[in-house]
C-alpha cells in the first residue's frame, strides 16, 4: 500500500480560489486514495464548500488564514501583508514544519517564490531554486528550467539546475537516465555566451551522474530532443511564453480559416475528434505545474487562471515528486558534486 | 517611374545555389521590372543556367567567384578561405564599392555577418550590427531584433536596436510611427535584468522620435502587441526557433490527428483550403529575410533550405529596404540620438 502523502493547499490561490482549489483535491483524491489534505484560506468559506465535496471533507483538516494574496500583489507587498498570516504561508509553513509533504498553491509566482525561498530557504550547496515547467514534446513531455526564479544564473548554478531538472525528470516520467541539454543558440563551440560555455565544459568533465547530450537550440524544445533542457531564468522565461503564445496564434489562425467556407466548415465538423486531441496534447492543464526545485521542501506552482482539472494535475505532479522523493535525490546528486569540484560549492555550503 | 535597384547575388548560397538563386531572381524581376541583378559565383555554371531565364539575363551581369562558402562553415574559416574570392564576399564588396544598392545571399548566417562586418564596418554611432527578422503576428507583421547577431546587449545597444528596427519597420510596412516594445520577463517594474530595465529608462527619457510602449513578454510575439519587439540576440534566437519548433510541432501533432481515422481524414481533406491558407501564414518563406541592420549598407540573409519563392522574397525585402533608404533613416535617427545622449555616443562614435 502506498504510503500516505499529506499535501498542504492554499485553497485561497488562483483566480477562482476554494471554488477551483476544492474541486481539483476532490478529482485528485479519486486518483490517488492515500492522499489527504490541510486546506489554508478563509475556513468559514471552505467549510461550507466542503459539504460538497465529501470525500475532500474526509480526508482534510481546514485551517484559517486571515489574509489572500491576490494575484496582482508584488512579492515584496506579499511579504509584507501576507508574512504569517496568509494562506499561501501558511501552506508553505506547514512543509517547513513537517506536517505537510508539499505544498500546492495556484497563486501569483513571484509571491509564491519569495515566501518559499524565506520559509525553506535553498538546499545545501544551491544558491538559487529554480522554477522548472513540464513541456509538452513531439517524443513525450520534457522538463524546462528555469523559466524565471533565477534570471542571469552563472555555470555553477546551470549545472546545479541541470542536477535538480535530471532529479525531477526521474520522479516524474519514471526514466533512470534521462538526457540533459544546455539551451544555446547554435551548436558551434564559438557561440552562446559565456557562462553556457563553462557550464557545458563543466558537465562535460565533472563526471556528474548525469547523461549530458550537449547544447540544444529553440526549436529542440518542441522535438524533445532531449529529457531536460537547462536554460537561465529570463531566457527560460521568454521560451515559455513564445512557445504558448506561438500555439494560440496557430489555434486562431486555424479557426479562422476553417470558419471561412461551408466546406471548410463541414471538414472542421468531421475532423472534430482530431482537434480535440491535438488539443489535449496542447493542453497546458495536463502539465499544469511550474515546479520549485532547490528549496528544502517542494512547493508545487499551479496556473493562476487554472480550473479544476488544471490544479488536480498540480497536484498530481506533487505527489510523484513526493513519492519519488525528489529532495532525497537532488541532495544525493548534490553530494556526489561537492565531491568532484570542491571549489565553488564548498564555498556556497560554506554558510549553511 | 521607379528608380533602378542593383542588387547583388550570392549565387552559390542556399542548399542548392544557383539552381534556386537564378529561378528565385526571375520571380522577383516579374514582381519589380526596376530591378537588375549582378551574379558572383561559378561563372560557367550560371552562365549555363541562365539561358532557361532569358528575363533574368537580359538583367545581369555575371561575375566569377572561385570559391563558394560552404553552409557549415565556421565564420572565421569562411573569412579565411573565402576573403575578396568567395562569391558571398564580393556580392558584399560591390555594395562597399557602390556597384550594388544591397545584396543578397542564402549563404550561412556566421560568414555572411563576418564578412558583413568587415567589408561594410558598422555604422558612425552603432557598435554592434543586429539581425532583424520579420516575425507573423495575429495582427500581421512585426519586426523582431536582434535574432542572433550580437550576445549580450547592453542598455545602449538596446536603444541602437530599437532606432534601427523602427526604422525597418517603417520601411517594410509602410507605418509613419511604429510602436517599440523591449522583451522582458514580466511588466513589473522589478523585473527583468539591468541592461533590459536600463534601455527601457533611455528609450523613456532620452525623447527619441520612437513610439515606445513599455515592456512586452514572449507570448506578444505571436499576438503582434507591438510592431518592433527589442532584445538582445541570444534571447531573440531562442525565442525565433522556439516560436519555429511549436509551430512544427502542432503541425506534426495536426497530421497525426488527421489520419488517425477515415471520417478525420475525409474531413481533413474538406478543410484542406483552411489548412493551406494557414500554412501560408505561418509559411517562413513568405518573409523569408532576416537582415542586417547597423551596417554602412543593406545585406539580407534568406534561410539556406529555402527554395525559389523564398528566395524572391528575401529580394523583395532588399527592395524594400533601398527604396525605402533604409540607412538614411537609421542614420537620421542616430543623429538625433547623439545630440539627445553626447555620452555613450560620442564614445562609440569617437573612433569613427
């Protein structure tokens, strides 16, 4: 029998808040039975909600927040306001304390990294956590990182990146080496800029426990050309969103045209089925997971404007992170780092 | 009546060379009768070709070169092997000499900015030259730069990028006042790296006649929120073959979904006019032209694999851009520039 996992939710998260939150744990909870939850937010609200949802209301304890971070509040105002007192803290709080395995919370990122990063705070060696996406592929789903917690990381940090997305892609697609590339802009020695440069060199001659493919471009994230594609936060960030945005401009243009004619619009009609599944496959619900590598404890990041079915996949992927015990791996990773290139990394754990 | 344009062709660029560059040069000929063409490459060879278009050589004049650079050349090779006797060399040095308003080449985009530099030198003013591209958008065309020229901007190259995009946008598009947007990882004010955030205070305060608008992210690329997207040309590349990955990657995923059953099939076929009209939106060779900007003259890179079409309209983009005199604006605009900020100008002109 699996193992209890105790997910901590900031039911006050997203744009929808309970109304979403509460659903999804319920969609959740009918695929994984050996969950149960803390619910964090407004508690006459969520208890009221909750007699919908009985089976959430069997397996959950709710705890109220005085306070919501709203969507559009800077990190600094959360900190600020929401210090203690707020849901999405308090979420979070609850891994720091050992009660909760993970916390999952569709509130705004920035706000959300800045209460992780001062409650956790980052693993031993690390310098900075990383937010990593799950891509959809042509060969599958591969893991990007980062896409914006840390803009203008140094080789050092790449590689730690490299570490923690190869951790996550074995928890979470269940393969034992997955493959690593460093995201540049031609496979020419000469190009990319420096710090990509020495990262690569370092992978290449550190001996990590990591199958390094090399320097991977653009267009290799949609291919799938490799497992785990490491990247710094702003370019990361940037990829994220041409890619999301280049696939609504197609989906527009598509519908465009296909309403333009009878014909075409019988042809839309028959071919239905087939647009539902690309659909699907383009779906950012079913990956709908920005996930916080490198903080002493997983917190799981799910779309703001998110519905039900979204957030239940958040929370799916923070149950495999949990069951698969990705802080346990990433420290081991880490470990085996320290002791092949003592210099830089004996320096960040000095402090710790 | 239309003033003549002399335009400079690498013959021996492109996956196939003159096979392509000859049909394409017809193609563009029938669309502007103004234009006449001036051939380097593998004299025999053309001279040979160019009896199946009589149109085209009653135009041009044919010039040997005895080198051809190869697509895989590394630009220092292709500078070392390829200098005053490779044919992408003295299509550019007849520009430098005044015998051509603007080549064109399908060569590869390393040796073909090398060579560019060295025989064209930058402008009075601009440090470091960009590759623009011309980017689909929902809303029609925008201009995005720097895709790959120049890693690592800083805020006064950014500003240069942004002067020099407006201007090609003004010329390919035929708007009096292009809005400029600076890609940057969210619109809050704290985000975002130095030199982006740096660019985005000059482009405010330094009173240029540019239309700036703000920060814009990835996804308004493909939205075409504003008609000249600025960044630096390791980001732009990342974000031009990403926004080129997902686009292949739906149509892989479409095709898929298509043929899965018989009624998708016969339903695709229906919709086959909508599917064609998409494609040629998304079609690269329709702005199949990525060019240098910052240059003491015009050169356009058309994509190596393309074919005749494509190559046409690189040419009709290099028409465009003399007619439009592309470098008198840029440097009407730096002018402006120097007397608004003595500062950094003044030094990166000091040498000039």
């Amino acid at each position: 029998m699996a193992e209890q996992v105790v997910i901590a939710l900031d039911a006050m998260g997203g744009d929808l808040g309970p109304d979403m939150v509460l659903p999804g744990a319920a969609l959740a909870l009918s695929r994984h039975p050996n969950i149960e939850f803390k619910l964090y937010g407004d508690a006459p609200r969520i208890r009221s909600l909750l007699s919908q949802y009985p089976a959430v209301a069997a397996k959950a304890s709710v705890h109220h927040a005085e306070i919501a971070v709203g969507m559009e509040d800077k990190p600094s105002q959360a900190l600020r306001r929401g210090r203690r007192v707020s849901s999405m803290w308090q979420a979070i709080e609850a891994v720091k304390r050992g009660e909760a395995h993970v916390a999952v919370s569709a509130g705004n990122t920035g706000a959300l990294m800045a209460m992780a990063k001062v409650i956790l705070d980052t693993m031993p060696g690390i310098d900075r956590p990383a937010i990593a996406a799950i891509w959809p592929t042509l060969r599958g789903e591969s893991i990007v990182l980062d896409v914006g917690a840390t803009i203008g990381a140094d080789a050092d940090q790449l590689v730690d990146f490299a570490i923690m997305g190869e951790a996550l892609a074995r928890c979470l697609f269940g393969i034992e080496r997955p493959t690593v590339g460093l995201l540049n802009i031609g496979v020419e020695e000469i190009k990319g800029i420096e710090q990509v440069k020495e990262a690569a060199r370092r992978l290449r001659e550190l001996r990590l426990p990591i199958e390094y493919i090399g320097f991977v471009e653009g267009d290799d994230l949609g291919k799938g050309t490799v497992d785990v594609v490491v990247t710094e936060g702003f370019t990361g960030n940037i990829a994220l969103k041409t890619a999301e945005g280049t696939a609504r401009q197609l989906t527009a243009y598509l519908k465009q045209a296909l309403n333009r004619t009878l014909i075409a619009r019988i042809g839309a009609y028959m071919a239905a089925g087939a647009f539902e599944a690309v659909r699907e496959k383009m779906d950012p619900r079913t990956r709908n997971g920005g996930v916080f590598l490198g903080l002493n404890g997983v917190v799981v990041k799910s779309h703001g404007g998110t519905d039900a079915f979204g957030f239940a996949s958040a929370i799916d992927v923070a149950v495999d992170m949990v069951e698969n015990r990705i802080v346990e791996k990433i420290a081991a990773d880490m470990a085996v780092k320290s002791t092949l290139s003592p210099g830089p990394v004996a320096e960040a754990g000095a402090g710790v």
